[in-house]
C-alpha cells in the first residue's frame, strides 16, 4: 500500500462524480506496504480507500472485488467495495484498474497479546467457511511456482547456508502431500497491518489483494508466524495457542493438518523471506515506499525448520 500513482485532487473530483458519495473533502496517500497505490478519500458522505492496482489487471480483479462483497454479505468483518452510479465496483483511474472501499475503524498492533491473536483465530476460520460458497477461483500468485522461480531468481545474492535453507524447505514441501489437505478461500497475507482494532475489539480484515484458493491451514501459518512471533524468530507459546485454539473452535484441523502444521510453518516463513529478498534486491520505484528487512524472515524461518527438523 504505498502511492506509485499520483492522483490530484481534481482528478478524482472528476472520478468521484460517478459515484453517490457527495464532494471530496480530503484526499491523503498511504505510504505504508509494497504492492498498489492507496488513498484515504473523505467525502461529505464518509472515509473510504481507493485502490489504484499496479500489479493486477483488471481480468484479476473480480475475483477480489466479488470476494470482499460475498465476505461483507456474510458479516466477515471487512470492506466492503463501493459501486458506481453504473452499478460497476471496478473503474478506471489515471490509466489503472482501481476500486474505492468502506473504510473500516480501528488500527493495526503492534504488540499483539493472546486476546488479540484469539480474534484472530477466530475471524480467519469463520472467513474460511464463509468462503466455501464462493464461486470463483483464483490460483496462488505467491504459490509454489512462484517460489520456485523467486528462489532462483533470489539464489545469488544468499550465503551458502541461506541457499541451503531454500533447498531444505522445497525438501519439506515435497513431502507434505499438500493437495490432500483442506482448501479453498485464503486471505494470504494476514499479518497485524492488514487487520485493524478498535481497542480488543475486531475492526476487520482489509488488504485481500493476495486472496487465493489455497491450503487453508497456510492461512493459518502465516498468520502465526506475525502475530504470534518474538523478536529472535520463535514463536509465543501463550499468542500461538490463543489464535489455535480459536481457529479449531470454529474450524477443528483434521488429522493430517496437524501432520503438517510444522512444514506449512516452514513455506509460510519462506513465502515472505522470498518476497522481501525479492523486493530488496528488486526493488519497485514509489513515490511513498517502506522496504521491508528480509532478515527478520530469514530468522524465523530458521526457527522454522530447526523445529521441523526435531519433529521428524
């Protein structure tokens, strides 16, 4: 979420007037995230965010935009896509695909306790069952093709031992047997800034830009590997149990995802390892970015596969 586009005010004055919002009255970049151009849009009506998408194109999109209302419809705390005066939740905006949402309350944490990661457990799995009857699908943009390529494309720039960490998670990952596992609607990428409270309580689940029809418990994984994670990489025993046991309360596991608990720690830690050392080393041009440190994946992926390694 940071502003790769600029969009003055007239010009979205101009967008504005095909929409039932009233007059702008103020329009702020989001500079924090990596991915699209974001805006906070106060009308006479209300806050929204605008979406401008630099990586999607706009035969992707549906698939988000019609997630986020099926989500909304079935009181999953999230935005909720505005349509235009044409009925359409997907415009165009300074030559991109871009979409304006309700603006949920609260703000992202930073230091979670087991209450919140409760929450957590909580609003991911009753998302999970809310998302069995949605129609459309989408593959993984950051699956396992992804990382295959990203890793090699990452490879020289890493230390001996990091290029062995890589070959020792794609060693984990073949053998986990993934499609017998549970799938379906993923957010992908629920870490604590994609997730807004109002003090303990739950203001929603935004950014489903990455949401994809995958494992369901790698929804999970990731998930704990950010909110329930320490500063050296380990996890927290307290937060870790807290959003588990949620989850399970709404979704119990099956026997087999508790078999592969431990390995879907592991790719989840090296989908976003990949991604920052990606985007470090290839790093996109924005008016407002914040690059994120690639080693604060690598340790927890570390910690991931030592874990893993004990186990087996």
């Amino acid at each position: 979420m940071s502003v790769f586009t600029t969009v003055s005010s007239e010009q979205l004055r101009i967008w504005l007037s095909t929409y039932p919002l009233g007059e702008l009255l103020d329009l702020q970049g989001i500079a924090s995230g990596i991915t699209n151009t974001n805006y906070f849009v106060t009308t006479t009506t209300g806050r929204y965010v605008l979406t401008l998408f630099e990586e999607h194109s706009a035969e992707e999109l549906p698939y988000f935009i019609d997630l986020m209302t099926h989500l909304a419809e079935r009181n999953v705390p999230c935005p909720h896509p505005i349509a235009n005066l044409a009925g359409q939740a997907l415009g165009t905006l300074q030559g991109k695909p871009a979409a304006l949402v309700s603006c949920l309350k609260g703000r992202s944490l930073e230091e979670p306790a087991p209450i919140h990661c409760a929450e957590i457990g909580h609003v991911l799995a009753k998302m999970h069952l809310a998302g069995a009857d949605f129609t459309l699908q989408t593959v993984n943009s950051r699956g396992a093709a992804w990382r295959s390529a990203t890793a090699s494309k990452v490879a020289p720039f890493l230390n001996t031992e990091d290029r062995e960490m890589l070959e020792q998670v794609f060693a984990i990952e073949g053998s986990l047997g993934l499609n017998s596992l549970p799938h379906g609607v993923i957010h992908a990428d629920l870490f604590r800034d994609n997730v807004l409270f109002d003090g303990d309580k739950l203001g929603g689940l935004i950014d489903f830009y990455y949401a994809c029809n995958d494992v369901l418990l790698y929804d999970v994984a990731i998930a704990v590997n950010d909110w329930c994670v320490q500063g050296d990489g380990t996890l927290d025993a307290a937060r870790s149990e807290a959003l588990l046991q949620a989850y399970n309360a709404v979704r119990p596991l099956t026997r087999a995802e508790h078999a592969a608990w431990l390995g879907l720690l592991c790719i989840a830690a090296l989908r976003f390892w990949l991604s920052r050392l990606n985007d470090f080393h290839f790093p996109h041009a924005g008016e407002l970015t914040h690059a994120k440190d690639p080693q604060h994946f690598q340790r927890i992926l570390k910690k991931r596969i030592s874990s893993h390694l004990i186990t087996v």
